[in-house]
C-alpha cells in the first residue's frame, strides 16, 4: 500500500477549506489510490467550527481518508507535511487601507514561512491560495530560504479556468476541448488572459486557434478579458459571498498537474518565482504559462508576444513590483 501523503489546509474553516478538504479526502488532489492525511489548521476564534469540519471529515467515512490533524498551534499543522495549501490570511475589510490588510498578512506569511522551513517534510510543495496570492508567496519564499524556491508558488489556476470557460460558453463547445490560455502576471484585476496561443479541438479532431474560431477580436481583447478580470467579483454579487468551490477545485487541479503532470501539448498557467522570462522583472511571483514533469513546473518559452500583450504583461507587473514594496515597507 502507499504510504500517505501529508497535506496541510490553512483557513481550513473557511469557505474554501470547507470546499477543498472533502475533494481532497475523496482523491480529487493526488488520485484515487493515494492516501492522505489532512492537516487542517486556523486560528484560535475559529477553533471549535475547524473541529466541527474534523467531524463531518469523520462522519463521510472516506477509505483514503488516514488521519485529520485540527489544530491552531501552526508548527503542530506544519510538522512532516508534503504539500501545503495556505488558504488562510487576513481578508480586507470595508475602509482598512490597503498597507493594514498587507502588514497584516506579511506577518502572517512570515511566521507560517519558518514553521514551514523548520518542520515541513523536505521537498514540501507549497501552495499560496489567500490574497494578495503573489505577493503572500514571495513573502513565504522570502523567510524559508531553505524550501527551493521551486517548491512555492501561488493560485492563478482559478483565472485561467475561469478563462477556458468563457471560451467554452462563446464557442459553444466543451470545456475539455479548449485549452493554452495563459493567466500572465498578478492575480487581481490587472491580470491579463491572453488567448493567442489558445486552440480548441474540433469534434473532427482538428485544432484550431481560439482566435480564427471565435473571429470577434473586439471581443477577445475587451470583454473576455474584463469578464476574466472581473469574475470573482461578479461571483460575489451574486452568492454574496466570494468564490469557493472553484477557488478549491482550480487549487486541486494546480497541486495534481504540478505533482502527476501536465499532459502532452497542454500547459497550464501558475504562479512562480520570475527567473527573467519573456522580461518580466526576475524577483516577482508572476504567473507564466508551464509545463509539469516529474513534479517540477517549468515556463514554457518562446511564445510570441504582440505588442497589445507586452503593455499587459509590463502593466500587471508593475503592480507587482509595487505590491513588494509595500510588503518590503511592511517588514521594517
Ligand atoms: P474565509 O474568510 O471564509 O476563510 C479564511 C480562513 O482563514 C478563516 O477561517 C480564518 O479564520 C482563517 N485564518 C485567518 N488567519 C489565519 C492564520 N493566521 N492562520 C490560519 N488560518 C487563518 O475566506 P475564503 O473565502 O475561504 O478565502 C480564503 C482566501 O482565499 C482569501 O484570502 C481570499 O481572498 C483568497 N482567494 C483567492 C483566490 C485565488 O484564486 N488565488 C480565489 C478565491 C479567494 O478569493
């Protein structure tokens, strides 16, 4: 039998850690032959509703289900993990500025990073879902500095599928058949989804570009992208309450392609540490276009970029460099 994997869930009684810790239990994050023990950690306010979600995790009997750790002591939550998803930070609330929410969450970030770099199982993989995602990630990076700086990144899978489904809705046609969009940059609103390289396969087999198919250009490069942009938002005004089940399936899918793989001619998009490509400052959590192998993520190269995607690219950059200023101006 296989040994079973330990896998941390911070704000784990949170809306989204309610979503993600059953589809993790069920196998939806490593397959259905891998056992898991789940770590679920919050805060001592949230202690006795986290212990709740420990006996509903009980009650649904799941076989792959090994173990459940609930605890509020982050170094009991980070001991001998394989993989942790950081779902758990300091949400912004009505007329907090901007540098509380982001002083507020580099300590927190600071603080998860040494329980994580001192007692996490070595080669962790490291998952940074809670906002601001990136910059959140680079603070983590930043005060491990023994984890790989390839073992940390950060959600944009939740915007590049939420790109595959706008696609998919236009075009009429499967999800599963429309794939190589790409999330470049910040996961806020100057991200920037770019379909250029994306193709769909058409039910004689054929591929073809997203743009030749949807041939609305006006469309691709002004309402898709601000719906791409704009969707968790959109989500709130509806559920008056902010994205959940897709935040926790997009955060399975991402551990599962960067663990099992991309497939063949597929690539998907995440949020890593910037080494340069394509001119994007090296230094910043930015989310690239990669390809998965043999548990580690590499930015696929040599895409063209047409001048339209260049001032996206710089732009949702510049928020980026400016976010790690304020966080930088947050340590001192
Ligand atoms: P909730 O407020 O429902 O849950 C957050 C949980 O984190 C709470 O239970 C809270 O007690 C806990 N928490 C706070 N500080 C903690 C700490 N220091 N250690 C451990 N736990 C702590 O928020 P939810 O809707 O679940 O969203 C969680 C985070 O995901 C938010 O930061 C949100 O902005 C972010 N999102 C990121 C997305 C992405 O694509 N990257 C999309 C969805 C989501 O908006």
């Amino acid at each position: 039998a296989q040994e079973p994997v330990r896998v941390l869930v911070t704000g784990a009684a949170g809306q989204i850690g309610y979503a993600l810790v059953p589809m993790i239990a069920r196998g939806v994050l490593l397959g259905s032959n891998q056992p898991v023990i789940l770590h679920m950690l919050d805060i001592p306010p949230a202690a006795e509703s986290l212990n709740g979600v420990k006996m509903e995790l009980v009650d649904a009997a799941f076989p792959l289900l090994k173990g459940v750790v609930a605890t509020t002591d982050v170094v009991e939550a980070c001991t001998g993990v394989n993989i942790a998803i950081m779902v758990g930070g300091f949400p912004r609330k009505e007329g907090m500025e901007r540098k509380d929410v982001m002083s507020k969450n580099v300590s927190i970030y600071k603080a998860q990073a040494s329980a994580l770099e001192k007692h996490a199982a070595a080669n962790c993989k490291v998952l940074v879902v809670a906002n601001p995602a990136n910059t959140n990630a680079l603070i983590l990076k930043e005060f491990a500095p023994s984890i790989p700086e390839k073992n940390i990144s950060c959600l944009t899978r939740l915007d590049h599928n939420r790109a595959l489904g706008q696609i998919s809705e236009r075009l009429n046609v499967q999800v599963s058949e429309v794939k190589n969009v790409i999330i470049w940059g910040n996961h806020s609103s100057t991200q920037y989804p770019d379909v250029n390289h994306a193709t769909v396969k058409l039910p004689s087999g054929e591929e073809k570009s997203v743009r030749e198919l949807v041939a609305d250009d006006a469309w691709l490069n002004g309402e898709f992208i601000s719906t791409v942009q704009q969707r968790g938002a959109a989500i709130i005004k509806a559920r008056k309450l902010s994205s959940a089940l897709s935040a926790a399936s997009a955060a399975c899918d991402h551990i599962r392609d960067w663990v099992l793989g991309t497939p063949e001619g597929t690539w998907v998009s995440m949020g890593v540490y910037s080494d340069g490509s394509y001119n994007v400052p090296a230094g910043l959590m930015y989310s690239f276009p990669v390809t998965c192998r043999n548990g580690e993520w590499s930015i696929v190269q040599g895409l063209s970029i047409d001048e339209f995607s260049r001032k996206k690219l710089d732009l949702t950059a510049e928020e980026l460099t400016e976010e790690k200023a304020l966080a930088y101006s947050c340590l001192s």
